[in-house]
C-alpha cells in the first residue's frame, strides 16, 4: 500500500494537514477586528489630542453691559497678559446667530459682551487671568473649559486603553487558533511526522515545516482582512466627510495596518513552532 506523503516538498503532506481556507479565515477575521481596533485607537487618540490643544487654549470672557469703553479696557487687560496669544471680541450679530436654535429671536435682548482668548501658555491659570480682567472691568466673569476636557481627555484614553486590550485579546485568540490548527494537523499526519522522526529529521526541522506554512497562511489570511477593513473604514470616511471635510486617506493609521500582516505572520510562526517542539519533546 503506497503511503500518501502529499507531494515533492511536502512528505508531511501539510497542504492537506493544514486546511489553507479554514485557517485564512479565521485569521483573516481577526485581521479585520485588529485593524478595527488599530484605527479606533488612532481615531480616540487624535481626538482627544484635538480637544486639548483646542479647548485647553480657549476661554471665553463675559463683559455685561458692554459698553465700548467696557470692551477695550478689558481687550487692552488682556493682551497685556504674558500667556495670552489672542484676545478678540466676539461680533454680536455672530452671538446672535449662536443663540438663534436655543433662545430663537434674541433682538433686543441684554446680552453680555463676549472676548475669545487663545492662551500661548497651556499651563497658565485661568482663575488668575479672570482676576485680572476684572480688575479692569468690573463684573466681567471668565470661562475655562479644562474641567470639560479633562473629563473627556478621561474617557478617551479609557476608550484608548479598550482599543489596545482588545488588539491583545485578538492576538491570544490568533495564537490558539492556529495552536489548535496545528495540533489537528498533527493528528492527521501522525503517522508521516513519526516516520519523518525516525528517519532522522530534526525537531526543529519538521517543527519548521509546520511554522512555515502556518506562517504562510496568517499572512495571506491577515492581508485579506486588512484589504476589506481598509474598504470598511473608506466607507466609513466618505459618510463622515461632509463633516469633517479634512479627513481622506491621510487620517487611516497606515503604520498601525502595516504591523497587521507582520504581527500575524510572527504570532503564528511563533505558536506553531512552540507547539509542534512541544509534542515532539513528549514522544518516547
């Protein structure tokens, strides 16, 4: 009876040990959940970024009664200020239009005078700036957003550090996947893997054979699930573009992508091998 050694190359017969489309599924797959999360991560993180440069370095100042004399003497207190970049007062027919959704017509109205700052100085204190813009106009109140965007600097890195767990819960969900993999194709080519031992073949060679084409198929699979989250996410960018028109190709984590297919192909050369060096080491 001739033994089925599964072609020149391959006396294991691992293309058949080894199901090419099972196995590039499932990695594919995680590929896709790991760019997912790649992508959220970056996204959470140039998020939060933008909201600490720009709110951090904005405060509004409230000037009632705001009378021109008003308005200068606290414009010229404030450029006087060391940590202020910019100070300019706010158009009223802008607040207006600001108003209009919550307060409707607002013609008529007492409004405060309003001065946006910008702050050269992130690290400055904005009760101390308050103080003195009210040394020289009484009654002006200021308005820091830092209590806002620290919360929300808060919950972005709680979303961050969701992102990176569960790249790592994919990666470990990778590693069993083609551990299992490889223990089922062992199993099927017991026989040939014995036979291959008692020849004379190394552990470290037949555990090759196994990592090589595990590897092989990670990277094909990962490549696949990467090409359709890098569609899934397009798709996503050009809904959001009427929003955010400054976002195109550009804001994708191209880097993070990259390291996708690389992490894949190490994660299961790495498995496969500890896996096959394993068994091997407990036959008699």
């Amino acid at each position: 009876m001739r033994r089925d050694t599964g072609g020149r190359g391959d006396p294991i017969g691992l293309r058949r040990a080894l199901a090419d489309r099972l196995l590039m599924a499932l990695i594919g797959a995680m590929a896709l959940f790991a760019a997912c999360a790649v992508a959220g991560h970056e996204a959470v993180t140039q998020l939060a970024k933008r909201w600490q440069e720009g709110a951090n370095a904005a405060i509004t100042v409230q000037i009632p009664n705001p009378s021109q004399a008003r308005m200068e003497a606290a414009l010229a207190a404030l450029r006087a200020l060391p940590a202020v970049r910019e100070a300019r007062a706010v158009d009223p027919a802008r607040m207006a239009e600001l108003l209009r959704p919550w307060l409707g017509d607002v013609a008529g109205l007492p409004l405060p005078g309003v001065i946006e700052l910008r702050l050269g100085d992130l690290a400055a204190d904005p009760v101390l700036i308050g103080d003195r813009v009210a040394e020289a106009v009484p009654g002006a109140v200021t308005e820091a957003h830092g209590v806002f965007v620290a919360r929300m600097a808060a919950l972005a890195r709680a979303f961050s550090a969701a992102s990176l767990a569960a790249l790592l819960l994919v990666a470990a969900v990778g590693a069993a996947v083609v551990v299992i993999a490889v223990r089922a194709g062992i199993a099927a080519r017991r026989d040939s893997v014995l036979v291959l031992h008692m020849l004379g073949a190394t552990d470290r060679d037949i555990a090759g054979r196994f990592a090589r084409r595990a590897a092989w198929l990670a990277l094909l699979g990962a490549l696949l699930g990467l090409a359709l989250a890098i569609m899934l996410l397009w798709a996503l960018l050009l809904l959001a573009t009427p929003i955010l028109p400054d976002i195109g190709w550009q804001a994708l984590p191209w880097a993070g992508f990259a390291a996708i297919p690389l992490s894949a192909t190490v994660i299961a050369w790495a498995a496969s091998s500890g896996s096959i060096l394993l068994w091997l080491r407990r036959l008699p």
